[in-house]
C-alpha cells in the first residue's frame, strides 16, 4: 500500500522537467527540476589519462610563462584561438595549422591555443562546449567534460598548449591537469569565489579589468589569488571537502577594454601605475578582442599593431596578448535545420586564420626589435 509521503501528489523528489515541485511540506528544491548523476573527476581522469607526453607540454609551457610573467624570459605570451570551442574537428583543424607557426616562432612567442569550452553569458543563450556539447540545448554535460578533455589531450597531444577561461569551479577537476594558462573573465574578476580558486590553480592566471574598464577590480584579484585561502569544493573522487591552497604568485592583469579601449601607451601606463600602488608587478598582457576591438574582429589587427609598436619601442611591461582567431573571420547564428559553417565561431566574431599569420608575425618581429635596442 501506498504511504501519503511515498506519493508522487505528497512527495516530489527532483526529477523529469515536467515533473511538479510544489509542495507545502518540503522548503527545499522546489525550483528544482531534474538532478542527474555526474561522473566524478577521478573516473573520467582515469579514462583518459594524461601520457607522459602531454604532460611535458602543459608543464614545459606553464614553466615558461611563469619564466616570463617573473622577467626571466623576455618572450612574447601569446593566446590565441577560437573565442569557444563548438566542433572538435575545426578546433584541431586550427590545431594542426597554429602548431608549425608557433614552432616558427618559438623563439619569440610562447604560443598558446585558446581552447575555451565555458561561455559566460550577459542573460541567456549557449553556455558552451561543457554544458551543451550537442548544441541542441540536451545539456548532456557529462558527455561535454568527456569531449573537452579528449580534445585537450589531442592538442597538447601536439605538441600545443591549451589556454581557457575557468568559469564553473567545479569544471577545473575535469580539465585542470591539461591547462597551460588560465584566464578569469571580467565578469568574474571580482568573484571572491574565482580568487579562492585561482590561488589554487597549478597553472598561470590572468584577471581580465572589470566590463567597465576598470583595473583595480583585477589587481584586487591578484592580491587575493596570490594569498592562501580555505574553501569548500570537490575533490578528485566526486566528495565534498575543505580546500587549503598556497597561493598563486603567478597571477597578471588582462586590459580588454572596457567603456573605452585601454591598449595604448597611455592605458598601459596607467594600468601599470594602479599595479605598482599595489606593489604589484607592472605588466600586462592586451586582448586584442572584446571591448578593445569593439567586437569587430578585424580591428584585432590594429591593436596588435599598436601594441607591437610598443613592444618595438622597448617597453617591457606588454608580457602578451590575446587573439580571437578561427579558420574563418566572423561568427555565424545558429538557426534550426541549417548546417553551420565549418570554421566560423558562433559567439563572438573571430579574425581569420590568413589575417592571423602576419599579426603574429608582426608581434614577433616587434620582439626581435625590443631585444635589439
């Protein structure tokens, strides 16, 4: 016989989306509509592990950064890729085309592919990679993790190593181990939650300046994430836990611009004078994309000839930039029953790949030029 607290009028446990929660007796979840299993960290590491090989990359890489962001290393970090990631095959298409080019420049730049599966939005819309691989809003978000760290390894697999945006703080458990560079987003610079975090990163962060421009938000953050912090999060095998970290000394500010750009001479100077109040290091790295650029991608061109023109002239501070490049310039919508375009982003608009070359080219001879002086 059926208890009045077994039945589905009395009892709602959270499940299908169509499934009521209303009820007067339960004060907890009841805008929930479905919970589901989520592999643990442990189990999908150990289906896909990392050899040996790609852990050289990621480490080779963050030791090279670090060499630059602490001046040993006069080198050039650049990140560079898709604004996000939403089709393996062009995402290692680019791969196979920005790896000899970042051999071509080794001695110059540290290249880093942008690999970035998390997509903060400003309302609503596709939240990326993770969340829904299918593109189809089926938020199959267990078969995202599995294909983002396949793809991860098969990059640095490369011999190239992979760059992202940390957004969801328990998404690093899954992917973390293969990040060469970090970056938190200037929604989320000012997160206490995303400092805890960074300070416990094994790999170099970058706080990108607040939306509207601000800078002290991001050297607040590089004050925080550099000290140890005490957190609650999840640990590898999937359990609740107190995270004790030591602190991140590998931490830098990201100028993206904001209610006007901040790449130019006077915008470094300015930033770097806030980092210096702050006793912190004076450097930067420049995005070329976002608020820089306007959301248009081609004028990424023109900020990194600015920023070369910097470099060339001997400034020190410009430890690197950022590029939204894809095989294809532009973005594109998603619209049902129309195939996407291969190679062509569907959140911001991207260079292109043939504009891609030069500007690279263009910020290694800028390097070559501030060694010369």
């Amino acid at each position: 016989m059926t208890t009045p607290q077994d039945s589905k009028v009395h009892d709602h446990e959270a499940g299908p989306r169509d499934a009521a929660t209303q009820d007067s007796t339960r004060t907890d979840d009841t805008r929930i509509a479905a919970v589901r299993a989520l592999v643990s960290p442990a189990v999908l590491l150990d289906e896909l592990p990392a050899t040996d090989v790609v852990q050289a990359v990621v480490d080779g890489a963050r030791r090279a950064i670090g060499d630059v962001l602490h001046g040993r290393d006069d080198r050039l970090v650049a990140v560079v890729g898709p604004c996000s990631i939403h089709d393996y095959d062009a995402a290692m298409e680019y791969a196979r085309r920005l790896k000899p080019l970042a051999d071509e420049l080794a001695g110059e730049i540290v290249t880093v592919m942008r690999v970035y599966f998390e997509k903060p939005r400003t309302t609503v819309g596709w939240k990326g990679f993770v969340n829904d691989p299918r593109l189809d809003g089926s938020f199959r978000i267990n078969e995202g993790l599995r294909r983002a760290r396949e793809l991860l390894l098969d990059v640095s697999a490369l011999g190239l190593p992979a760059a992202t945006e940390f957004l969801d703080l328990l998404s690093p458990q899954y992917l973390a181990d293969l990040i060469a560079w970090g970056a938190i987003g200037a929604r989320t610079t000012e997160s206490q939650s995303h400092r805890q975090l960074a300070s416990g990163l094994s790999c170099p962060v970058g706080f990108k300046n607040g939306t509207d421009g601000g800078v002290q938000v991001a050297a607040d953050a590089l004050m925080a994430a550099s000290a140890p912090h005490s957190f609650m999060g999840m640990t590898k095998m999937g359990v609740a836990a107190i995270f004790e970290t030591r602190g991140n000394p590998d931490g830098h500010v990201i100028l993206r611009g904001g209610k006007v750009p901040n790449y130019d001479a006077d915008a470094v100077q300015a930033a770097c004078a806030v980092l210096r109040r702050a006793g912190l290091r004076e450097q930067v790295m420049v995005d070329c994309s976002h608020a820089n650029s306007a959301k248009q991608p081609r004028r990424q061109i023109e900020v990194a000839a600015d920023v070369g023109r910097q470099i060339a002239g001997g400034d020190g501070r410009i430890v690197g930039v950022m590029v939204e490049s894809h095989l294809h310039e532009g973005r594109q919508d998603q619209a049902p029953g129309c195939p996407l375009a291969h190679g062509v982003s569907i959140t911001d608009a991207c260079l292109g790949w043939d504009d891609t070359v030069p500007l690279l080219r263009g910020l290694a001879e800028a390097v070559r030029a501030r060694r010369a002086r």
